[in-house]
C-alpha cells in the first residue's frame, strides 16, 4: 500500500534489472533480509542485485550467489571519504533502490546512491524522518514480523507477489566454502549422533540465560554439545557454564562464514534473541529462541515461527522453566 504524498518525483513503472538493497547493519536484521533474494531473482528475469552495507558486516552476504555485488561503506573512513564511496557506488545506475533499515543513516545513504528510492512510510520506518528521502513509501505494520515486513517491502516495490506457503519453502540464504566446511565438521564431536550449538552471548544482562540453565539442559540431554563466543565476555559465560557442565565442548573463535558452517553440521540451535540465533533460520535448520517477556512483541517480530523454529518467553532469563526447555529441545530433535 502506497502511503499518501506530495512528491516532486515523478514514478513511472519499469522492470528493474540494476537493484540495489540497503541493509547496513546489523547481523540478525541483514539475515532477516537476505532471504528476500531468492524472491526478488525468481520473479524478475536478469535482475542484477546489489547490497549496500557497512563493510563490518560484509562476510554475512559474501557468498550469496543471488548478489551480483557487495558495496561495503566504511563509516569510520570520515565524511569526505564516505562520501566518495557513495558517489562510486551512484555510478552504477540502479533502477531503483530499495532501502530495508529504514533509519535516517540508510535512507540518506539511498538518496545519494539512487535517484529511484523506495521504503518503509513514516509511521512504518524505525526511524519515520526517514521516509522523506524516498520516492516512494509502503504503510507496512512496525509490529509486523521482520521477514514478513521485509518480503512485502520488496514485492511492492517491485510489483510481484509472493504467500506465506513460499517462506516455508525457501532456500538458504546464507553460504560458505568448502574449506570453511571441512573445518566445522572436524570440530564435531565423533560418534555423537546429535549436535546442539548453544549462544550464551547477548548485548543486554536482562536477554542472559544464566548458566544453570544451560547446564541443566547439557546434563540432561543425550547430545553433543557446542557453546559459541564472539568476545571475551562471551568467552567468559561460556566457561562458567562448563564448570556446571563438563560435558560441552567451547568452540574456538570463528569467523561468522566458518561459524555458519558450523550451524550446517548442527541439529539444531539453542539460545536468546541475538544475532547468530537467526543463523540457523537461514540455512533451514532447526532453532528454538527465548525470549525477555518486557520485550514486547519481539518474538513475534524477529523469529518467523514454524515446526523447526520455535520460541519461548520467560519473564526471567536467569530462571526460566528449564524443565519446558528440554521438552522442546527434545521434541526438535526427533521431529
């Protein structure tokens, strides 16, 4: 649905070939648009998809073979060099540019990147002074889930369909190399016949599991189990929890391309709403998410639920039901 507006653009309908994505940042709201791709490649023949994002985030869509190329912007550089980054990028002649953040940061790096801009209306963007850089704004619910608002950003802007029967059948989104794959599958305990990944790691206290939780379940479950870390902080929790628990195993630091291969080999995936949680969504793995009851509604917004990904709310995270935890983990597995 078009939202109301006095533009001094005129729109006029073509068939896109040249499409740049703006997604920056960060690693679970990339993942969550990522898996537009497949739709935007399917319904329009010899679309050239471009992604414009910050080059922290690069590895996350380094391998996608539905991106024809990566544009990553350093916003440490300063201004005059960002932007000639983006005066670069302009030289590449979208048909139009679709903004998926829908931040004041993205949407002005779209109005110097594209003269065709589409995205989230004011009432529908995180950051509504956004939409006054677009062309073009689509009234899609904020409360809507993330990949379900994404989807129908992209299929208006571009003027294709797509239903709900289609996510369940997507492809992955999310890629690695052989050698990064052989790595991960030497890391896999031998014999176990299950494996579990575990994501102690969150950028808030009140989203922290605590490691009774997650010795609890490791004790109490016939599986192999895996606790990944991304800094020292993280490091430190998961060392807390194999003094409870002996029995996991904690990764070595991976790169997020090395840490992706290792979600392939998993079973399923364990953890609260953060960024490698949605890894496992991405590659059509099985997942079950938990979530800070004061976060309101964001189970609905950033899991899309499904038979193998599931989610549950606690109004504690430090003492949560650990004995509805083992009961769906143990469903996930023989499902």
């Amino acid at each position: 649905m078009q939202e109301n507006r006095i533009t001094a653009h005129f729109y006029v309908k073509i068939t896109p070939v040249k499409i740049a994505i703006v997604k920056l940042s960060s690693l679970g709201d990339i993942i969550h648009a990522l898996i537009c791709c497949q739709w935007i490649e399917k319904a329009i023949t010899g679309a050239e998809i471009h992604w414009i994002i910050d080059k922290r985030f690069r590895e996350v869509v380094q391998y996608n073979p539905c991106i024809r190329k990566i544009h990553s912007l350093d916003f440490k550089a300063g201004l005059l060099p960002l932007l000639g980054q983006l005066q670069e990028i302009k030289k590449n002649s979208f048909d139009i540019v679709i903004d998926m953040q829908g931040l004041i940061k993205s949407a002005l790096v779209s109005w110097k990147t594209g003269s065709n801009r589409h995205g989230f209306s004011f009432t529908s963007a995180r950051e509504g002074v956004a939409s006054f850089f677009y062309n073009r704004c689509y009234k899609i619910d904020y409360r809507e889930n993330i990949i379900i608002r994404n989807l129908k950003l992209a299929c208006m802007s571009l003027d294709f369909p797509f239903s709900l029967d289609q996510i369940k059948n997507r492809k992955p989104c999310l890629f690695f190399t052989p050698r990064q794959l052989e790595k991960a599958q030497s890391l896999l305990t031998p014999y176990a016949a299950k494996h579990i990944m575990l994501i102690p790691g969150v950028s808030t206290r009140e989203r922290e599991i605590g490691p009774r939780v997650y010795a609890e379940i490791i004790n109490n479950i016939k599986a192999a189990f895996y606790l990944i870390w991304g800094n020292e902080k993280e490091l430190t929790i998961c060392r807390r929890i194999k003094k409870k628990a002996p029995a996991v195993k904690i990764m070595p630091r991976l790169t997020f391309n090395e840490l992706t291969a290792f979600c392939s080999c998993c079973n399923l995936s364990f953890g609260p709403d953060t960024g490698p949680a949605n890894i496992m969504f991405a590659l059509n793995k099985k997942s079950l998410t938990v979530y800070w009851q004061k976060a309101r509604n964001s189970a609905v917004r950033n899991t899309y639920v499904s038979d193998a990904n599931r989610t549950l709310t606690f109004a504690d995270l430090h003492n949560i039901n650990t004995a509805a935890v083992i009961e769906q983990l143990q469903k996930l597995l023989v499902s």
